[in-house]
C-alpha cells in the first residue's frame, strides 16, 4: 500500500476522533454534574476549538496530501477515501 493511501487512512481517523469528541462533549453538555468542579457553567466554546485543532485541521491538511499526491495516475481506493 503506498504512503498515500496511508494517509489517507490516517486523515479519515482523525475526521472520526473529532465526531467522537464532538457526541462526547454534546452528551456532557446535555448532563452536566450538580457537582461541577470546574465552575457553575460549562462554556464549550474554548474546548471545541481544542478539537477542532487537535483533530480537524490536520485531518483537512492531511485528506489534501493524498489527493496531490495521486492526482496524476488517479487511484479509486484513495478518492473513495477522501470522499468518505
């Protein structure tokens, strides 16, 4: 397999860590503790901008690379996997 479709893999993990964060954050916000450590409001704004920058900024670079790098011979797996 070559580094391509690699990262192309890679890329479509990372796009998948940042729904699981996003289900994970939205079930937190829909149930917050009586006993919240933290303050008495949760502000999600701060922490979705962490997982968007931990997970979506480098999985959109990451999707780019593959397409580049196979835009000349065309490769199906690839484009199936950046469409996913």
């Amino acid at each position: 397999m070559g580094i391509e479709k690699w990262v192309a893999a890679v890329s479509l993990a990372l796009f998948v860590m940042f729904v699981g964060e996003m289900i994970s954050i939205y079930i937190f916000m829909t149930d917050v503790p009586e006993t919240f450590e933290f303050g008495l409001e949760f502000d999600p704004d701060p922490k979705i901008l962490q997982f968007i920058s931990i997970g979506v900024a480098p999985a959109a670079i990451m999707t780019g690379l593959p397409y580049l790098m196979s835009r000349r011979y065309g490769s199906k797996p690839i484009g199936y996997l950046i469409i996913s």
